[in-house]
C-alpha cells in the first residue's frame, strides 16, 4: 500500500508561504495564517481558514 493511500485527503502538510503563493493570497491574509498555524498546516485548515478578496 502507497503511502498517498494510507493519508486521509487534505492531512497532507503544506508551507503556509507555498499555500499563500499558490492561492495568490495577500501579504496580511499569509500573515494572518502564519499567525493561526505557524509555518506549515494542513491542506483542509488552510483551504477552510484562508479568506480570499474577490478578483472581480
């Protein structure tokens, strides 16, 4: 069995800044998150936490 197989989906762990960075998300909303999680969090608090400004 693969490891990707034995991991719930959205457990894996991702740098807050590549989170911030792949989402185009603002400087104080990637500080915002830094604050919540430290440096790395999980992809399922990131994407249900991360607040992002309507583009149009």
């Amino acid at each position: 069995m693969d490891s990707a197989e034995k991991t719930p989906m959205g457990s894996e762990l991702w740098s807050v800044f590549d989170f911030a960075r792949r989402y185009r998300l603002t400087v104080r909303e990637q500080n915002r998150l830094l604050m919540l999680f430290g440096p790395v969090a999980t992809a399922a608090d990131l994407l249900s936490n991360a607040r992002r400004n309507q583009l149009i």
